[in-house]
C-alpha cells in the first residue's frame, strides 16, 4: 500500500484485520515531512504507525491518542510559530527520529524501529532515504512548505503549483520497488493524489515498477461529490488543471491502475472512468467508522482479487 | 556569582531580593551537561534561571515546577535509559538550546535568550561555551559521566579520580573573566567544590582573575557537620584526599578567598580557617526556607563589605 496520512490510516483500520500483518508493506510519503524545534517530523510515517498501534488520537486522525501539550506550550516561551500541534507523547517519536538521524542512521532504519517499538508486525517503509520536501505555491502567498500550507495556512488560497523539491535525485527506499514488484495487490488508499501520493509516483523508477509490475493495482477515489473527506485535495486538483472527482484522480493513475474505487454518490463518473481502461467498484468509500472502514476494505480486497 | 545547581539556587533564591537584578552576574557550571535524547541539557544553567523566574520546583530544587513527564515516559518506549528525570515543560528548554546550538549559536547566545524568556533581569552566563565534560572515576565501576554518577547511580561508591575533559582548552566565555574583575563582590555559594566550582576554577584564568580582582570575594561552606546538605561532596572531598569539612572546602579556596561563611555547628573550624588567611563568619546556612536564604544572604553581604 502507498500511504498518505489520514486517508490511508482510516483505510488501514479497515484493512490490518484481514490481512496476516506480515504480509502488508505500507510505503510512507515523507514530503510533507518537516522540521519543527529542530525535530524531523513524518507526518505521515507517524499517522501510519499510531494508527496500527491502535493509538492514533481519534478526534484528528493524527497525533496520540490522549495526548497532553505541555511541552509545546512552553516551547511558546521560546519561538514564535508554535502552531504545529505536537503532543508530549508524539514529541518523544519525533525526539528519537532526530536522534537518530543525526547519528546517521537513515530514515528507514529509523521507522523500522519506531514502529518495532509500537509492535507492528507490517512493514513500514518511508518512501526514500533521502529528502523530498512538497512546497505549495499559492497565489498572493508564495512558495508554503506543505505544512505551512496545510496547518497554518488551513489548505486556503488559490494553488498555482505544487513542487516536490528533491524528488529527481531522490532514490526510492531500500524495499519500495521491490515490493511493489513483487506485490500481489497495489494499493491507493483515499489519499491525496498530488502530495500525499503524487510524490512517491514522482520518485525514480516508482510509476515505471507499478505500470509493470505483475500484482493487481486498486485506487480509491479520496473525492466524493466534489470535495475530499478532509484536507485541500480539491484545491490542488483544480490549482494544477485537473477535475475536481473521481475521473480527474483516476486520469492521473491510468497507466498503472485495475481498479479504480469510487462513491456511491459518484455512480455516474464509472463509465468514464472505465473509458481510461480500468475497472470500477462502486460502493460506500466514507469511512466514519472502523466498521465502515473494514467494509471498504473487503470490498476492495475482495473486487481487485476478481 | 559562581553557580552550580541546587546550592547555588537556594542561595540565589535570597540573594536575588537583595539587589538589584541588573547588579548581579552569575557564572555557571557547564561541567555537568549532558546529552539525553540527542538533546543538550545543561542542568545548573537552567536550576538559576528557573529558580531566578521563580519557575523552579519545589521539593527538589530543579526542574519546572508542576511539570509532567508525558514525553519522557513515552520515550522510555525508544530508549533503554530514561532515568534522568525531564519534564515535559523543562525539555522545552533543551530542544531549543539543541536546536539553537546545532544552528550554530553559542551556548552563551542559548543561554541568555533563555534567561531573556523567562523574565531573568540579571546575567547568566556559562563558565565556557567549549565543552568541559565532568568524568567520576569511581572504584569498581570506572569512569562515570557526572550525571550517571550522580542520577544514575547517586552518587554512590569510592571516588578515585574526578576528570574535567576539555577543561585545559576551555576558554571562559565572554565576560566571565570581565565579570570577575570588575565585581565589587564576588560569591562562591554553597556549592559542590569539587564539580560545582571546580570546572570554573579551571578554566584558563578563572583562578587568577579571582585571585588578582579588587572584589571582596565569600565563600560559604557546602558541608556542614562533616556532610554536604544535598549531593555527594563529602565522598568527592574525601576521594580526592581533602578533609570533609568546612576547614577542607576553604584549603580549596585559600589563595583567593577574603571571607569564608561556615555554620554555626561548625563553629570550632573558624580559628583552622583564619589561619589559612581569611575572615569567617559563623552563621546558620541551612537555606530550608526561602527566609532563611534570605537571610544568609543578607548576612554574607553584611560581612563581606564591612
């Protein structure tokens, strides 16, 4: 599975329980990765691991359950941009990153142990070693960091492009081609398909191993009736020339994707969609509980394996 | 002023309502930082300057008061060793120190923009921003980061040796040696002689500018009744050979010292003390009490001018 942040970790809910963990690889965008207080921050990586931890904060989808903000208060003592919202217990993830880092071990040796230490079994790889760093244009703003854009900036403001810094001369992981190579199913969770997985397509030999690889390759649409479920997808389909529903997401995969998973509600954009050469499944994609999340899923599972 | 961590503070916790803020420059020990977690903790900079923001805690003299430790419990999960005690509000200090330092500021610059946040009016700075590092050589157990000696392993066991790495190629820090001069007072406070005063005696020039300075310069005995009040100094005195004592602390301190403080348990070592060139004044120094720091504060002042 390529994996966003929120998108993918309510798809993952779902989808751990019907697997043998071992046998699911999960390969992590690292471009909205940023550094806050001097600490290496994957957003993402840590959404994934929290959320197969059965630890992620239910509210947000990120973060630690429960978590308390005490050292990010009195971080307010020292910088004036505290608005990244990192909790006392999440700080220790982003403490050990950095350490770890900066003894010279490699992201994902980093992640490997991170997730090792929250008991998955899965194996979570970032996407490269090396930096990728998404940068969001926006007109009247300038060039945001994604995080600046998404957090700060609430996702606001009209985008005229979307650069993915470092992605040319980043290598993909150790493990991410082969996996994908050697997958019997490829999956795109819900994710936001310009920075949440636009960036690990935009890696070296990435799209060129999902076009030819032998496993099933299944994408679910994250844009329902116009809008994504949470987040500036929308914005970032119509800022680069893209249309905003599931057609304008299963346009950007259609040299690589089977199956293209899209909303009831969306019903009408399959035969289009199939148009681009690819199999469709129509079914309920909002997953507002982990039920709802399973069924999809199993859906998925069940269809892509058909 | 002449700082380590607890001592000192007590101390200051009287001495600060003395005087005017801004007339009061406090030097301190840099030989007990360490690094926890890839961060850089610097222990005594930060008991003054949350004891002088009136922030510190209570019952052990360091640290913020009413912190929590979320992060350093979640960390316990990454880390094998997660005995040093750092609260979620104090690691916000060590992340931006970290952070500062790694962008290349001096601990210096650190330093007093952490004092600057928390309200501190008067001068902190550290002995050095090179590194001097204090190594406990303990029998059996050989040779011991401070803080492993200390927290770790509190302070337990036969001293052979104490080692202050970097300290011959230390330079002190700007101002230190100016500090020292141009001082009208200059006070040792009842702190660990051996590594508490100790690294700062041996920085090229400290011990000379102490002995060549027009200040009046006190001393108040860390060892009352044969023992210190707090910490390990009487197995550090007597490891190295000295008396454990107030007589010992003030042979340590002879060649610079014009008034030494003692308590009045203590009484029939001021005659043993007189003799090695120095006033005394005999007096209670046990700081239980913010009153009582006040009050020996008050009466080292009294004497050291008259």
């Amino acid at each position: 599975m390529l994996a966003g942040g929120v998108g993918a970790a309510r798809f993952l809910r779902g989808l751990h329980s019907l697997l043998e963990p071992r046998q699911l690889t999960i390969i992590g965008n690292t471009g909205d990765d940023d550094t806050f207080f001097g600490l290496h921050v994957s957003p993402d990586l840590d959404t994934v691991t929290y959320t197969l931890a059965g630890r992620v904060g239910e509210r947000f989808g990120w973060g630690v359950r429960g978590d308390t903000f005490a050292c990010l208060s009195a971080l307010g003592r020292y910088y004036k941009e505290s608005w990244f919202q990192l909790g006392d217990r999440d700080l220790a993830t982003h403490i050990f990153r950095t350490d770890a880092l900066r003894r010279g071990e490699s992201l994902s040796s980093v992640t490997s142990q991170i997730a090792q230490r929250h008991g998955l079994r899965s194996t979570l790889l970032p996407m490269t070693d090396d930096s990728v760093r998404t940068v969001v244009h926006v007109a009247g703003r300038g060039a945001l960091p994604f995080q600046h854009y998404l957090v700060k900036g609430r996702g606001r403001g009209r985008v005229q492009r979307v650069e993915l810094k470092g992605v040319h001369r980043a290598r993909p992981a150790l493990g991410v081609l082969t996996a994908i190579r050697q997958a019997d199913i490829v999956l795109l969770p819900p994710s936001n398909p310009i920075v949440s997985i636009g960036p690990i397509l935009g890696l070296v030999g990435v799209r060129d191993a999902l076009r030819k690889t032998g496993a099933r390759v299944a994408a679910v649409s994250p844009i329902v009736r116009g809008a994504p479920i949470k987040g500036p997808a929308h914005r970032l389909l119509r800022g680069l020339g893209h249309e905003v529903s599931p057609f304008g997401v299963a346009n950007l995969y259609r040299d690589f994707v089977d199956l293209f998973v899209l909303d009831r509600r969306d019903a009408t954009h399959a035969s289009r969609i199939e148009g681009l050469g690819m199999r469709t499944l129509v079914t309920d994609t909002i997953m507002s509980t982990p039920a709802k999340s399973r069924a999809l899923a199993a859906a998925v599972l069940q269809e892509v394996e058909a």
